[in-house]
C-alpha cells in the first residue's frame, strides 16, 4: 500500500483494519492466530477484537467477552500528523459502548490500534488497514 492509498482510504471512512499483535496493559504481548478487526464502513463501526487484561466491571450475563460491538452512531476525527501519518479518533455514542479509540495509520498501511474504556484496562493491537 502507497501513502496515496492510505490516504484515500482514510479520507473514505471505508476501510478494515485487522489485528495482528495484541499488546495488553500489564500482561505479556501476543501475535493473533484468529482474524480479529475493526470495520469503518461510513455508517457503522464494527468492532470485532480479542480483550485480554482486567475488567473493572464484569461484562452482562449472556455476553461475549472481547472488545464487540457494532455502532451507527459514532464521531470519526481524522488528523494528517507528520511523515504521512494519520490520528484517527472513534467514538461510539450508543448506551452501553464506553469505548474510545485511537487508530494510527501509517503511510504503508501498517496501524496501531489503542482502546480505552472506563470499564476496563487499555489495550493496543498493531496490524495493518485495507480496502
């Protein structure tokens, strides 16, 4: 991927980025041997990621653990930083969601992803961002 690429991608707030490295708040990193991902589809947010680190509040009976969710309602803040790097900030607006992420996409698509929440430690992945 090109940083023309990159760039048309995030200006489109249509892309994938997919897990590779998980990166918990103290505990040992990972490689991913599933396909984990966030989709930015225009209208939608669809998060799909593994969690491994302390909850603070134990998730509702009935739900899956991880970081999955799939919002419609959510702002997406895109800035042009330095040496063609992007600061993409997304935030969910739906009840129950209290998830704030940070994707930082580089100029050959390779990505970090950092995800705060109130109920849980921060996490971060590294991957990539495609089409």
């Amino acid at each position: 991927m090109n940083k023309k690429q990159v760039h048309d991608l995030v200006l489109s707030k249509h892309f994938t980025f997919r897990a590779e490295y998980v990166m918990p708040f103290g505990a040992p990193s990972k490689f991913l041997t599933s396909e984990y991902d966030l989709r930015v589809h225009g209208d939608s947010l669809i998060s799909d990621l593994p969690y491994f680190g302390r909850a603070y509040i134990a998730p509702a009976p009935g739900t899956e653990g991880g970081i999955k969710f799939t919002s419609t309602d959510y702002s997406y803040k895109a800035k042009e930083k330095k040496k063609g790097r992007w600061e993409i900030t997304l935030q969910p607006r739906e009840p129950g969601i209290k998830s704030d992420l940070v994707l930082d996409v580089y100029e050959n698509g390779t990505a970090r992803l950092m995800v705060n929440s109130s109920d849980r430690q921060s996490i971060s992945y590294t991957g990539f961002i495609r089409k």
